[in-house]
C-alpha cells in the first residue's frame, strides 16, 4: 500500500510540475485540455498520518512543486475549477503542519487548481472566526479570479479524496461524518467545519456574520442566512465525507451566541462581508501557503 501511495506521489507532483508563475496572468494563456471530470489519481480512503513531531523542512521538501507563493496547478491539463482554501487561525503551528503534509497531496490527487491561504486575528482580540472567513474571501479574491471557496478548520483531515473540493449550484457542507462525532451527523443545521461556497453563494447571504467573537455560533448563523434566502444546502455521502479531527483543548463558548443566533436574520443585511473594515498588519507568502494577520 505504501508502494502505491508513493508511485501516486511521484506522478501527480510530475503533472503538477513547476511553471513559468508570469503566464498565469497573461491575455494569452497556453491552451490545454480541461482535466476530467474525476481525476484519475484519486486513491479512495486514505488514513491521515497524525505526527505532531514532523519537522517543517521535511514537509517543505515533500511538496517543492508548490510554486507561485504557493498557488498550484496541474501542468498537464486546465483545472475545472479554481479553489481558494480559507483557514482561519490562532497559534496552531504543530496542527498546521500536520494538515498542510496531509492536505497538498488531497489537493493535488484532485487536479484542482488552488492556494491556501491562512487568516489570523491581532492577539488582543478575542478569536472571531466568522470574521476571518470574510477577509479571507475577501483578501483571495483581489489576487485571483476563484470560482469556489472552500472554508475549513485546521484541525480537520479529509479522510477520503472522493469527497471532490469543488463548488456546486448551492452552498455545501463537507465535512458530514467526523470521527469525533463517530461519523454522525451532530445536528441538522450544523454548517461548520469544512464547507463550500461560491463568490455569487456568499456575497448573497452577505457572508458571514462578524459579530461572533469566542467560540461557536457562526456556522449555525450562516445556516439561517442560508435558509433566510430560500436557499438549499448540498451535503454528500456519510461514506464519502469523512474527516479525522486532531485533538486540541476546547475553547471557551460564546456565551451570547444563542442570542445572537436568533437575532441574526434582524441585521443580515447590515453584518457581513459587505460591511466589514480592517486592516492588515501582516502579510507572508510561505513555499506551502499565504499567511495574513489582521486587525479591527
């Protein structure tokens, strides 16, 4: 097995070969045929390899093929769709490494077209996740033309690469059946985790809301905004979905988010994406992702 996983290694970093970084942007791209609609490198269920103890060198090595401050794409064939993976985050380098050496494969394995980028919030404010996937949406799109934006927690492993990282008609939920919950479902309107949305999906719903700082809330709002604007929300297969969530200590609860969960649909329009102001204090483009810190 581990011959195999290898040989699937060493081809898909050879279709995602280095390239020139200034033709992406050119009027006049090279034409190349669109890449199947399912990648033929995908593996099927694959354990996360868990090591905390994994030097950074050693993943920067495995993965030398990122290139173009970490944006990717295969060499052989053009991407279906362009993917920007949205990682909000605190002070979790040792979970970091381990999803960056896990996720990158996952990645490539499905010929996407993407870049990582990671969102953190000054240390004197208390964490706000919602927030951070605003900007992160926001930041992205001044730097590329994505089409799908797929928001996820650091602390999550996609255990199978059939769950494709693509955006759909309507927003949708990956992240179904997480070993925590013993591959349950913990509650129907949950929307947290991993999730997928298109550019047109969030600036409909106004993104998310920013108003729920500490832990907890966010996605539940995001689910009413959802079901506010008549939309549907995609979930797949329970066998399919599945993600193994690294260990970390609890954060302390948002302890107004239920009222500000049933208050939400009052100032949908007023609290979002379109009304959020910020400022950069920081911005760095690492080998294997784009990190940027902001404050408020």
């Amino acid at each position: 097995m581990e011959l195999v996983t290898g040989i699937h290694l060493f081809v898909v970093q050879w279709l995602f070969a280095p390239i020139n970084c200034s033709l992406w942007n050119s009027s006049n791209p090279v034409k190349i045929p669109l890449c199947p609609i399912i990648s033929p490198f995908l593996v099927g269920v694959k354990t996360p390899v868990v090591d905390l103890s994994i030097e950074w060198e050693d993943v920067f090595a495995k993965y030398d093929v990122v290139r173009c401050n970490g944006h990717l794409k295969p060499s052989s064939c053009q991407a279906r769709q362009k993917v920007a993976l949205i990682v909000p985050f605190r002070d979790r380098y040792g979970h970091l490494k381990v999803f960056l050496n896990h996720i990158h494969p996952f990645l490539m394995r499905q010929q996407l077209d993407y870049k990582i980028y990671l969102i953190d919030l000054d240390d004197d404010i208390l964490f706000n996740k919602g927030l951070l996937l605003n900007v992160g949406f926001l930041e992205s799109g001044k730097e590329y033309d994505y089409d799908c934006y797929i928001f996820h927690d650091v602390d999550l492993l996609p255990e199978n690469d059939h769950n494709l990282y693509r955006c759909s008609d309507q927003p949708r939920h990956m992240s179904v059946a997480v070993d925590k919950f013993n591959y349950k479902l913990p509650y129907v309107s949950i929307f947290g985790g991993v999730s997928a949305m298109t550019k047109d999906q969030i600036l409909f719903v106004n993104g998310f809301s920013n108003q729920f700082s500490g832990w907890g809330g966010e996605d539940d709002d995001m689910f009413n905004r959802l079901k506010f604007h008549n939309m549907t929300l995609m979930r797949s297969m329970d066998d399919v979905s599945t993600y193994k969530m690294l260990k970390h200590k609890q954060s302390h609860p948002n302890p107004k988010r239920f009222k500000l969960i049933k208050t939400g649909m009052e100032r949908v329009k007023q609290d979002g994406v379109k009304n959020l102001q910020y400022e950069i204090l920081k911005r760095n483009e690492f080998p294997l992702y784009t990190y940027i810190k902001i404050t408020i």
